[in-house]
C-alpha cells in the first residue's frame, strides 16, 4: 500500500509506538492481542462422526470459532471426558472413536448448544 505522504517531508519511517525506534530496530517483543473469547452459550456447537482411514470412526465438533474458544483446552477437557486422543486441526476438535454422547454430554455441561450432523 502506498503511504499517504509518501515522498514528501512527512514521509517517515514508521517508528514503533512502544520503544519509538525505527520498525527496522525495534527489539519489542511481538504484541500478541489477548484474544476475545466468545460466551459458550451464545454458540452452537455441531457433532458429528466420520470415518477415517481403515473405517476408523472419529467424533468431529464443528462451528466453534478458533479465535472466539480456546479449542485446544476444551479438546483437552473433552479426551480426558472420553478418555481418547484427539487433535485441533483447522478449527476443528477431533476425538479419536465414536464419543458423540460423551462429546455432546460435556459440550452441553460446558453450556454450549449442541446439534448433531
Ligand atoms: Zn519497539
């Protein structure tokens, strides 16, 4: 993008706000935005159950928001519930076998909506 006064006496280079040294010299560590975390019960979670790889069942949660959940807290929260392995992968919490109940029954005690498919 074009700076607006570019080429002109204002054209600076852009200084960082924290320590005013020039971007290019600044040794501030990154800001990292706390980020906002949505209300479970304002959020309808949907499960469901897929088949991977030699016919493995695996239960998927859907519709979170990455940025608005902690999903690899709550992927946590829910192996420990089902006592499997699971991962966070593009915003989506896998658990390793068929634990739509178990999955569905935590979401819910968490205060999430729930809807299976
Ligand atoms: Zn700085």
């Amino acid at each position: 993008m074009q700076r607006l006064f570019a080429g002109t006496p204002w054209d600076r280079p852009p200084t960082c706000e924290r320590c005013g040294n020039a971007e290019s010299e600044c040794t501030c560590p990154p800001v990292v935005p706390e980020p906002k975390r949505l209300a479970p019960e304002s959020q309808t979670a949907r499960i469901r159950r897929e088949k991977r790889a030699k016919g493995k069942l695996v239960t998927v949660v859907a519709n979170l928001d990455p940025d608005g959940n902690d999903l690899t807290a709550l992927a946590a929260q829910l192996k420990a519930r089902c006592g499997a392995g699971g991962t966070v992968k593009d915003g989506l919490i896998e658990i390793q076998g068929d634990h739509l109940d178990t999955v569905d029954a935590t979401l819910r005690s968490i205060g999430y909506k729930t809807k299976r498919g």
